[in-house]
C-alpha cells in the first residue's frame, strides 16, 4: 500500500486547497490496477522531492463529491494543485520518467 497520506471530500479543502505546498492529488480506486501499478513509483517521487511536492490520495469510490467536483471520468488521475488551483493534469498510468518529466516544473 502506498505511504502516501489519503485525504477526503472533508478533508480536502483544508488538506489541499489551503496547503501552502504545491500538493499531487492522485485520484485512484481499489478496484484499478493501473492506479496500483502507478502508487509505487508516486512514492518514489514523493520520497525523493518531498521538499517540493506533497502526494496525497483521494479514493473515487469512497469520496465521489470531490471527484464529481474536479470531473474526475478517467483514474488514475493525477493533479497538481498549487494555491487552490489545479495547475497541471496527467490522466492515466506512466512509468516514473514520464511521470518526472510531466512533474519538471513542480520537482
């Protein structure tokens, strides 16, 4: 399982939309293989740029509010937000350099 921390429809917006960090949102389910393929190498990248990134979680299934809110149609889904907005956007599974090189400019 992931070490990254799961955030919710309750916690989002104090966890993510009012962080002064530039934050990942990795919108996954259980039921996803690629999303389960993808959590080990978003561990990676947060162990490695945790200075300047934080990734957390948001099970689709169990918190549909936010995931409706952010149209969410396709996991996984990766967004950055950064001051409460969604700034970047990577829709599926890739392998860690893609995923760095779509991260460049936040890592």
């Amino acid at each position: 399982m992931s070490n990254a921390k799961a955030v919710s429809d309750a916690s989002f917006d104090a966890d993510v939309l009012k962080s002064d960090k530039t934050i990942l949102v990795d919108f996954w389910a259980e039921w996803c293989g690629p999303c389960r393929a993808v959590a080990p190498i978003l561990d990676q990248i947060a162990a490695e740029h945790s200075d300047k990134i934080e990734i957390v979680k948001l099970n689709v299934d169990d918190n549909p509010q936010t995931a409706m809110k952010y149209q969410i149609t396709s996991i996984p889904a990766l967004k950055v937000y950064k001051g409460g907005e969604v700034v970047k956007t990577i829709i599926g599974a890739k392998p860690k350099a893609a995923l760095e090189a779509d991260l460049a400019a936040f890592i």
